[in-house]
C-alpha cells in the first residue's frame, strides 16, 4: 500500500533515519572530518571532510541532525547558520583546488532563523553557496535523506545530480507553514502535504530530481546494508560518468539544469 505525502512526512523525520555522520562512515573509508569556516567559528548542524569512495578521494558535506534529544540540541535539530554554509564552501573550494568530486547529504526543515544568525548575514551566506556552487569546476552530488527544506537545503543542493532517499521530502516551507499560511491553521499540515508534490516520486515524476534511492522492495524495507550498498554502487557510476565531462561540459549541464525550471 502507498504512503500518503503526511505519512512521508513523518517518515522523514523520524529520529532513527541515518544521519549524515552515519553515511559518511557506512558509504565512505577515512573519513577526516574539518571544522570552522575561518570566519566566525564552526556550526555544528553542518559537518564536512575528505573520505575515500572506493579508494577515490572525495569531499563530503552534510547536514547534521541527532538521533535523539541532547544531539538535536547540539545540533541545532540540522538547522545551520550562517557558518556552517561558510564552512561548507570552503570544502567545496578547496576540493575544487585538488579536483575532489563534492557529494553533499541535506536533511534540515531550513536554515535558522535565529535574530543571531540574520545578524551574522544568514540569507546572504546561502546566497554565495548558490552562486559558488553554479560555477564549482568539479562534479557535485546532493542527496535529500530526509527533510530537505526551503533555502537551508539549496545551499547544498545546487548540483549535477540531486538525489532523494524514497521517503524524504523536499520543499519551500515546511507543509505546517504552508497549512499556516493558506488556511491559517498549522494543524492541516497533511492535506498541505498532499497539495505541495515534496515527495520523491512526486518530485522525479515533474523533473526536480533526477533519482530516487529506494528504501523499500515490494511493499518491505531494505536491510540497512542493501540501502548503503546501491547508494555507494549509484554514486560510483555516476561519478565515473561525470568526471568524464570537461569543465565546459560539466557546468554547461549544470546551468542547463537550473535553467529549465
């Protein structure tokens, strides 16, 4: 039996789904996690480094959620600041510099919208991850694995190849702003759900996304280890295939892409 678009919602945000840290230690070998953005400190909700795929060198940069209740708040519940989008294009920039391909993981409901992190020049720092990202002279991948909400998630998701997890969701706003804002009454957040088109085969189907990882076979779910094993199997022949483009071709594509929204 399907899922309705509330009950992948809740899916989505479940606090047992795998958190960036978990894929770059299962999908990834010597992973060596960087910290701060050499401006003003380093956000936890964002986590980054060098690991191997399959031997090869990559950068990989994640948003950070917990799994339970003390991590959430040490993580700021997967919502960055503005360092944290710095620190996150310094990884990229600096892969660039060694022609390290950049594979990003988004799980967040938005950037925060603390009064600090607006003095601190949220919008403008999710603005320079956009513009930098277009132009990124190496292949980058982006995954929903989760929530992917609003501008907290584009930050990391201006890519070659945007993937999403077959129950993660990826939107504006969240479906309680929405409801709150149509009807003024958050509690309708599934029937905004429905009306939004946020999930996966919603999303492929009008041409956002270019893949869905399955988590399900039949109507029953992947072990663990099937689900991290065609994710690693999918990004290995996709980064063959994009490190075969030049430069040119690579960020033409890209534009491409953006350009027919």
């Amino acid at each position: 039996m399907s899922l309705t678009a509330g009950e992948i919602v809740k899916l989505a945000r479940h606090q047992d789904r795998l958190t960036s840290l978990d894929y770059f230690k299962k999908v990834f070998t010597d992973f060596q996690e960087f910290h701060g953005d050499r401006l003003f400190g380093d956000d936890p909700a964002i986590v980054g480094g060098i690991a191997k795929l399959v031997g090869k060198p990559v950068t990989v940069i994640g948003i950070q959620k917990g799994n339970d209740l003390k991590e959430n708040m040490a993580r700021n519940f997967g919502q960055p600041n503005p360092e944290g989008y710095r620190k996150a294009l310094r990884l990229m920039k600096q892969a660039e510099k060694f022609n390290r391909p950049v594979i990003c993981f988004v799980n967040t409901p938005g950037a925060f919208c603390g009064v600090e992190a607006e003095e601190r020049g949220e919008g403008e720092a999710i603005a320079q991850n956009l513009m930098e990202m277009a132009d990124l002279k190496v292949p980058i991948i982006s995954i929903v694995t989760g929530e992917g909400g609003s501008g907290g998630a584009l930050a990391l998701a201006l890519a070659d190849e945007v993937w999403m997890m077959e129950y993660s969701i990826y939107a504006i706003l969240s479906p309680e702003g929405f409801a709150s804002i149509l009807w003024k009454d958050g509690k309708r957040a599934d029937e905004a759900a429905e009306l939004m088109k946020i999930t996966a085969a919603e999303l492929l189907e009008l041409d956002v996304i270019d893949r869905v990882l399955p988590e399900t076979l039949k109507g029953k779910k992947l072990s663990e280890e099937k689900i991290i094993r065609m994710m690693q199997k999918s990004l290995v022949e996709k980064l063959n295939e994009l490190t075969n483009y030049s430069t040119e071709e690579l960020l033409e594509k890209r534009y491409q892409r953006f350009r027919k929204f």
